[in-house]
C-alpha cells in the first residue's frame, strides 16, 4: 500500500453552482484548495482528477429515471421536474448540473477504488460529502450521492464491511437509506435533532431494516445548542466501540464543517478545534481497524470563508499525515486571496482558540438529568444490543 494520501481535485467542481443567493458557494472549495496550496499541502499529498461517474456507476444508487431528469434539467434548466427534487428551492437547476454532479461523484468512486486497491493509504474529496441525495430525488442541495456511490462501488470490488461516519450537522440520511437493509454496511450519524433541523430524520430508533439489515443504523441526536465537550463526549460515547465491533475493511467518513458556532443554517456550537479533534480520531479509528484505509468526504458548510476552508485544510493535513499546527498563523497570500475572492477579511490562524478541546469520557458514568447524555444513552438503548453490544 502506498504510503502518500490521495486529494481528489479538479478545477471544474467549482462548477457546481446554485446561484448567487444560495447558501452553497462554490467559492468556499476554491479557498479550500487555496489554503491547502498556501501551507504547500499539495506537496504532500498527490493531487489527482477522476474521470465523472458514467451512467452504470450512477446506476449502483440512482433510478435510472433520476439520471434521466437530471440529465433533461441539466441540458435545460425550464425542464427541471419537481417531482425529482430537482427546480426547488434548495437545488434549483442550472446548466451542466449533471456534469459537474457526475465529476463530484467520480471523484469520490475513484478515491474508493484507490484506496481499495492499495494505491493510496487515505484519500479526500472535499467536494464531496453529498449525502441527502436519494436514489430518486434530488435533496438538501445534494444531487448525486457521491458517498453512496463511493460505498456500493467498494461493495461491488468486493468489500464486506464498510462503517460510514458522518459528522455533518444534518443527519445523512440518503446513505442511510441506501444501505437500510445491507449488513455489510454500518452507517453512523451524529447530528442536530431532527426535531429543530432538516431533514428531520435520524432518530436514534432509526437502526436498519428488520432482518438482516437491523442494527445497521446508528443515530445520535444531538441537542440544539451543543458545544465541543458534549459533541466530542457524544463521540466517543458511540463511535469508536461500534467501529471496534464492526471492524471495516474501509472507513467512509463525511466531514460537513456546519456544526460550527458561526454556521448560519443549524444550531450547534462546536468549533473548528473540536472538528478537527475527530478528524484526527477518525484518521486514528481507520489505522486501528480498518488497515489504515480511509475516505474522508467534505459535506455541509456555509460559513464559507471563515470556517470551511480551514477546517477541510485541517482535514487534507490529517490526511497527509503532515497536520497544521492549530496555532499556525495562516499565511498571507491566502488572505489576500480571500479579499480578492469576496472582499471579505479571512481568517487570522488555524484555530478558534479552544485547542486542545477536552470531554468528559463515557467511561466515567453519565448523567441521567443532562440532555446529551440523555440523546447518548437513546442511541446506545436503541442500537448496541442490536450488535449484541451493552448499551
């Protein structure tokens, strides 16, 4: 296995453009690519470009219909048919939609292929992490589900256990629902409850068909409000037992930057530090059991200058073996780069200031009265015997 990480980039996915007055900008991809370039992360890891999904790899999660509309919208955005998600207010069309789609998708699936074949130890798509797409709709400004594909192409090379982690601060309900009843798939979701966020599923009784696929669904519904202890605590409380349990041949993980406290579309309050602390345990989690290959997708994020860019930077670095200092002051060339982008002020220094970010462990005893401990033990009640695991 080769020892260099994979970072999956193509100038085009910047392409994939809502429109000016969506809160998806595209702008927050290139200043990502930016600041890797800026603290000369490109350097350590090997930058590369897959080709776009073709129709048969979209077709290991997508209707074959879905494509089709896709395409018909693509080619004429007035043709957008409603039916599919697809002219709504959160993913209207725009010409070229499925091209750009399919290239965002294509690098995920290529990553995948990598990393199963030993090519690479680890690979990032930070344009990636699309995971509200359905097999027949379009959801949550997400049009094609790269992370399902990425995961069904892993299971079609032969894979047999694949753990997905998802980290974003919307439940990442279209990988779920693409591995419902699959039990070489565990899918983990820790985020906002769905009772104050879109889209409103990921209760912790959410756990995989019954059959065969039970206990595959892993939920944790986090408190609105939630900061970096509770969200680490809530973490560690649930991730890293189920992964030693399951033990992956791969680990899929998904690293939306919207549970920041500056992020304008939920609720929670964690920062950039605690982001990066489970970056740096899900990098841990893949060596320990999962032979060290490794999938990390971006996802959510619309604090598009201050917060995204440095963490999925944190995340590349990880990835490289190769992590940015917190501390680091961020260089200027990248600033200004950020003024000249959007005439805003960027960032000073790689951290919010909360680093190291410290919790409370699991292990210790909970707090029946305490509102994350309460949305831990639902999780563990629900899911772990399930896995013939102690709740």
């Amino acid at each position: 296995m080769s020892g260099r990480a994979l970072l999956m980039w193509d100038e085009a996915v910047t392409q994939y453009d809502f429109g000016s007055e969506h809160p998806m900008d595209p702008v927050r991809l290139a200043l990502t690519m930016g600041l890797v370039r800026a603290y000369g992360l490109d350097r350590a890891v090997d930058v590369v470009a897959a080709p776009p999904a073709g129709d048969s790899t979209l077709r290991l999660v997508h209707r074959e219909d879905y494509v089709a509309a896709v395409r018909a919208a693509s080619a004429d955005p007035r043709h957008a048919d409603q039916a599919y998600g697809l002219g709504t207010v959160d993913d209207p069309a725009f010409a070229g939609m499925h091209e750009v789609s399919a290239l965002i998708a294509g690098q995920s699936v290529g990553a995948a292929e990598a990393v199963w074949r030993g090519e690479a130890a680890h690979a990032v798509n930070f344009a990636g992490g699309l995971h509200h797409a359905m097999p027949g709709a379009a959801s949550g400004f997400c049009i094609y589900n790269d992370a399902s594909l990425a995961i069904a192409r892993l299971l079609e090379l032969g894979a047999e256990r694949v753990a997905y982690v998802d980290v974003d601060v919307h439940h990442g309900d279209g990988v779920q629902a693409a591995f419902w009843e699959d039990p070489r798939v565990l899918t983990i979701s820790l985020h906002e409850h769905p009772r104050t966020l879109f889209p409103q599923t990921g209760w912790p009784e959410e756990t995989g068909a019954a059959g065969p696929g039970e206990g595959g669904a892993v939920n944790v519904a986090l408190p609105a409000g939630t900061g970096d202890a509770g969200w680490l605590r809530a973490f560690h409380s649930v991730v890293p037992e189920l992964i030693a349990d399951f033990r992956p041949q791969v680990l899929v993980t998904q690293h939306g930057a919207d549970t920041h406290f500056e992020d304008p579309l939920a609720h929670l309050a964690v920062s950039l530090d605690a982001q990066r602390a489970v970056q740096e345990a899900c990098h841990q989690l893949a060596h320990e059991y999962a032979e060290g290959r490794w999938l990390a997708l971006g996802g959510g994020g619309y604090a598009v200058v201050d917060v995204v860019p440095r963490s999925w930077t944190h995340l590349v670095g990880i990835a490289a073996h190769a992590p940015v200092d917190p501390e680091s002051v961020i260089p200027s060339s990248w600033r200004d780069e950020v003024y000249a982008r959007t005439r805003q002020l960027g960032p000073a220094r790689m951290t919010d200031g909360r680093w190291p970010v410290g919790f409370r462990d699991w292990a210790g005893g909970y707090d029946p009265a305490d509102r994350l401990d309460q949305a831990v033990l639902a999780t563990r009640k629900a899911a772990f015997p399930l896995r013939g695991l102690l709740p």
